[in-house]
C-alpha cells in the first residue's frame, strides 16, 4: 500500500475478534484495505477476517465475499 498503511488496532481491528466493529466500521476498512492498489496474501487474509466479523446472513457479508471472489481471481489471472 503506497505509503498508507493500515494500524488495524486504530482502525478497531481486533484479529482475536474481543471487539465487534459494526457493517459500516467493516466497509469502511475493507476500503481502505483494497485502496492502496497493492495486493498480497496477507491483503487477502485481513479481508477473510473482517468478512468474518459480519453475521453469515448479512448483504454485506454477501457482496464483499463475492468482491474478494473477484478479486482473488483477477490476481491469479495477473499472476501468469
């Protein structure tokens, strides 16, 4: 990420999960983590973490799994 890296503690990122963050909280950081252009493993990892923060029924749940889907496939496809 160009310069902006993300604190996940400022950000209210617990990976241990002890503080629940809200949809609009999760979208926010999701922003945030994709903005910088630069995507890695690990890129992907913080994503699976904040999808697990939201309720398996939630919309939003929903359209950033399939976002992460879509994006986890146009790395592999810059990969070869």
């Amino acid at each position: 990420m160009s310069g902006a890296r993300i604190s996940w503690q400022l950000q209210g990122f617990d990976p241990k999960g002890t503080r629940l963050l809200t949809e609009h909280q999760i979208n926010q950081s999701w922003r945030r983590l994709f903005s910088g252009g630069h995507i890695d493993e690990k890129t992907f990892e913080k994503a699976e973490s904040l999808l697990d923060g939201l309720r398996p029924e939630s919309p939003l749940r929903h359209r950033l799994g399939a976002e992460l889907e879509e994006l986890r496939k146009l790395k592999l496809q810059e990969q070869r």
